[in-house]
C-alpha cells in the first residue's frame, strides 16, 4: 500500500480536503483522509484529483489538425471536413495512426485518463489499448437513405465483437452521428441494439447548428442542398415541424444511456425534455465556437438540472486535446456555475455518462487510482477555481508508484 499526502484531496463527490491523503493499493483507492500520516509520500502543494475524462473526441480525425480552418458558418467546416476526408482517409495509413496515437499521448500528458471517442473506422482502438487509455469508442453509423438499416447494424455490431474483450479498459457501442445524416429507420436500428445491450452506451451530435434546427423543423436551407449535393437525399424523409431535440425525444432515442453532443440550439422546452429523459449533454464550447455555431447554454443546462460532461472535440475544430483548456472556456462561458459543479462534469459525470462511474471520476474507496496531481501556486486560496484558469501540462503530473512523474 502507498499512502500520499498533498496539500489538496479533490475526492469531487465531497468538498476539497485540505491537507489530505490517501492510500492506494493495487491500483485501487483504499482510504482518503485528513490530517498526518507519517507514512505518507509528501507530494507537497499540489492538487490530487480523479484523471479528467474527455467524452467527445474523434481521434481518427486527429491528422486534420490546421488542415480544416475556422469558420463563420457550419456548413462550410462540414464541407471542408467531407473533402479533406474525401483526399485522404485511408484509416491504415501511418499518418492517421500517428496523429491519432500523439492526440491520445496529449490528451494523457494533459490529465485525461478516460475518453467518448467517435469512430467510423475503428483504426483507435488497438492505440487506445496500446497506450493504456480507458475509453468507450462509439463506432459512428450515418445513412440517411440506407435501404437495410436493420442489417446496417447487425454489420456494425458483428464488427464491435470482433474487438470486444470482456472486462476491457476499451469498450464498444454504436452510436448514429446527427438527426440530420441517419435516417429514422437507422437511429430506431440502432436504438434496438442499445436496449438489447444494458452495458452499452451511446451517443448523437444533436442542435449544433442552426442550419440543423431549419432542416429538422422545415426540410430547407443548407443541410437539404447538402444532402443533395453528397447524393445521400432521401425523397421518403418528411420535415418534423419541431426541434431537433424534440424530434429525437419523439424517436424514443434520448435516455440516461445517451449524450448528447453540442446541444447549442435549443428551448427552454428541449432543456426540461433532457431533463425529464435522465439524457446527458456533452459540451464542447471551443469546437462550437471554431465551426460558427455560436456558444452553448452551459449556465441554462445547470439550471435545468441536466448532468453535463465536456469534451474537446477533434482536432480538426479545437486547438488540442487539452481538457483543462475546455475548462477554461467553459469557465468564461458560465462565470456564475459552483466551479466544483464544473470540475465534476469534467470526471465524475463524463465516467458515469460513459459507463464507466463504477470505477472513474472521484476518489472513493474501491475506484481506481487513475489520479492526477496539479501544481499549485503558493497563494491560491480556492483550489477548484485555480483548476478552471487553463492548466498546462508541465503542471500536471501522474500518481504512480511513489510520486507523480510532472512533465
Ligand atoms: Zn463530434
């Protein structure tokens, strides 16, 4: 047993502890306390807190880092991501995995231990394992006019087992990308492989743009000439005269078992149906900001009593993989939220979205020790609040053995 002493415990699911410790034993947290312990490592002033957990990401999108620039409007990212995609997506070739693998080595050397990553071909998950990354991976399904949905799932689930390992630190589950690219009979295919799989999770892209929330309601504008410029159109969809919020929740696709990614445009009547659904909202204000879709409601999602996560998006819409950097800006975006509430969107409330709260995102007796020690500066009175200003990773170090290895 290794016992550590550090000038601040963030166990997220109590207050922060000053001068704390905690003993740590075969990879697992045995007891958290305050006060001396002479058998403790000192690790002096820093904070000890749960590794963060990143639950929106595309890693395989990770090599179009500065290829695809920011924009004003939505569509014109999504046309930049569709042909970079189109010139250059072999997922085997060594530049994809290696962009992919460096964005999991930063996400890890900035804190994240546990990542949502959105695949459409899977190349991920043999680095996830690779580098001892926790993750659940959504294989990504779209089809807007798929004539065998049903037999469009199976083929996906038959290639999830074929990864699967029981007990894995990587687990598997499909997930439909956006209301506005999978059609009603996919998103309800895909449902059904949810219900028939209680361990899984899954995940949509829903009200990030405000070209979604016209297609959705009215079947015009950006997204229907989209649709028809990729070939993908589907003369059989109808317009759903409501929000794209409200026409998932009339799906039966929003549960406790799905986040919800981006979430900008949206009612105060989609926030009390999120709500009442149990769904989780996945926030990514940088990205949302670099693709022109504007900011998202954080301060209203709290309110409303809906559990929020963040994540960073890939790298071809934010600038790293730096979670604490999400963080920051969600900081500035929502100045009047408890920091402690934003501090356990970033690991208690991602882990338990991702399926994975049994054994990440607090310091409690029986979780794994994925823990994480952030320097301190001397003066700083409020630890959760320092945490949100934008930590470095030079700032950040892993709890190993004896004492956290900083950068
Ligand atoms: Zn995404």
């Amino acid at each position: 047993m290794t016992v550590f002493r550090a000038a601040w415990i963030l166990p997220i699911t109590a207050p922060p502890i000053r001068d704390g410790w905690l003993a740590v034993e075969d990879g697992v947290i045995g007891a958290v306390g305050s006060g001396r312990r002479v058998d403790a490592a000192d690790l002096g002033p820093v904070a000890v807190l749960p590794a963060l957990v990143n639950a929106h990401t595309h890693l395989e999108l990770s090599y179009l880092e500065g290829v695809v620039q920011p924009v004003d409007r939505f569509l014109d990212w999504i046309r930049a991501v569709v042909a970079a995609r189109r010139r250059y997506c072999d997922p085997r070739d060594p530049a994809i995995l290696e962009a992919a693998r460096a964005a999991i080595g930063a996400a890890r050397t900035s804190g994240t231990g546990l990542m949502g990553d959105v695949s459409n071909t899977l190349a991920a998950v043999p680095l996830l394992r690779e580098a001892g990354m926790a993750a659940r991976v959504f294989h990504e399904l779209l089809g807007f006019n798929t004539d065998d949905p049903v037999g469009r799932v199976r083929a996906a689930r038959a290639a999830i087992d074929l990864e699967r390992e029981p007990g894995a630190a990587v687990r598997l589950s499909l997930a439909p990308h956006a209301p506005y690219s999978v059609s009603p009979g996919l998103c309800a295919a895909i449902r059904a492989d949810l219900d028939a799989h209680p361990e899984d999770v899954s995940t949509i892209h829903l009200a990030e743009s405000p070209e979604e929330v016209e297609f959705i309601a009215r079947g015009t504008g950006g997204w229907r000439e989209l649709l028809g410029e990729l070939d993908v159109w589907s003369p059989a969809w109808r317009p759903a005269g409501v929000s794209p919020t409200l026409y998932l929740s009339a799906l039966g696709f929003l549960d406790a078992r799905v986040l919800a990614v981006h979430v900008v445009q949206c009612t105060a009547d989609d926030l009390a149906r999120l709500r009442a659904a149990g769904t989780n909202v996945v926030s990514c204000p940088r990205s949302n900001r670099y693709v022109g879709v504007g900011d998202p409601p954080l301060d209203a999602f709290y309110r409303a009593g809906i559990p929020v996560a963040f994540g960073t998006d890939s790298l071809a819409s934010a600038p790293d993989v730096n979670l604490f950097a999400e963080l920051a800006a969600a900081r500035r975006l929502a100045p009047r939220v408890a920091a402690g509430r934003l501090l356990e969107s970033a690991t208690l409330r991602g882990a338990t979205a991702l399926g994975f709260g049994g054994q990440f995102g607090s310091i409690d007796v029986g979780k794994r020790a994925s823990l994480i020690a952030v320097r301190v500066p001397a003066g700083v009175v409020d630890v959760e609040e320092y945490l949100l200003s934008g930590i470095e990773p030079a700032d950040i170090g892993w709890l190993g053995a004896s004492t956290p290895n900083f950068q």
